[in-house]
C-alpha cells in the first residue's frame, strides 16, 4: 500500500525541521517498522545527495525512489489524494 503523508504542523521548505519529524515519527511507531528508505537531497550547489538506509541495496532504493515518482505524478494529476 502507498500512502502520501502530509506533515501539515511543519512548513516544507525547512528541510532540517521535516527530515526530524519523519526520524520522531519513525521512532515512535507510527509507520510501524520501517525496513528501507531513500532521501534525495537537491542542494543549492546544484548536487543531488542520495541516501539509502536499512535493507536498502541499490535495487530495491530504485524501486522505492520508481515507486515515490509514480506516485507524485499521479498527485500531479489530481489521480491521488494526499493523506492526512
């Protein structure tokens, strides 16, 4: 199942802020366990930083980062709702 969070306290552009919120709410259990992840970061240098944790090998990162573009796409569409 995906779901697109929407962390509505934070405003997004303060990436430090929302990367700490998503560490507190992994934390907590509220995403249940989580196995892997992948964050991209466009830095205003003009590099895109890649990171991968967990269980994340190189080709299950590119399904998670195929998957997140499937997604945002089909929210750009209007095709899916963000969740609350």
């Amino acid at each position: 199942m995906t779901k697109v969070v929407q962390l509505a306290q934070l405003a997004l552009n303060d990436v430090p802020r929302v990367l700490r919120a998503i560490a507190d709410h992994i934390d907590s259990g509220e995403y249940g366990t989580v196995v892997a992840g992948v964050v991209s970061l466009e830095c205003d240098t003009g590099v895109l930083e890649i990171f991968d944790a967990g269980a994340s090998d190189r080709y299950r990162a590119l399904a998670l980062i195929t998957g997140t573009q499937q997604v945002l796409t089909q929210r750009c569409y209007g095709v899916l709702a963000a969740t609350d």
